[in-house]
C-alpha cells in the first residue's frame, strides 16, 4: 500500500488526454482527488485505482498522518 500525502505528485502510468502524466493529490480518503500539472483538470478516483495506476512519487508533500494503532 503506498502512503500519500497532501501535495503529492505522482505520475501516472497512462497520460491524461491533455498529455501530462503528472498529477498533484489534491484530498485524500476513500476517495482522492487529483490535478492535472498540465491542464489543470481535476478528477476524483477510488484510492484502490490511484494505487495501482502510480508509476512512482516524484515529489513529497505533507508528512502522513501516522497510522491508527
């Protein structure tokens, strides 16, 4: 499982239409939001498939919050 953070880019393993493969976390949860460093477009996707579409990290936001004991 791959921990994100608030401010995140990731690249993606397909492009956006636009082109860019790069997208900044934008709101974590179930659900997260994502933008476009391209076009600026925001998409909202389930966690599960943002995990498996990640390429790698190429920048670190926020620190996560430590996880629930």
């Amino acid at each position: 499982m791959i921990r994100f953070a608030l401010g995140d880019i990731v690249r993606l393993k397909k492009p956006h239409p636009c082109g860019g493969h790069d997208w900044e976390i934008l709101r974590l949860g179930a659900d997260l939001r994502l933008k476009c460093l391209t076009c600026g477009r925001q998409v909202l996707l389930p966690r599960a498939e943002v995990e498996r579409r990640t390429k790698k990290v190429l920048k670190s936001g926020e620190t996560p919050p430590p996880a629930p004991q």
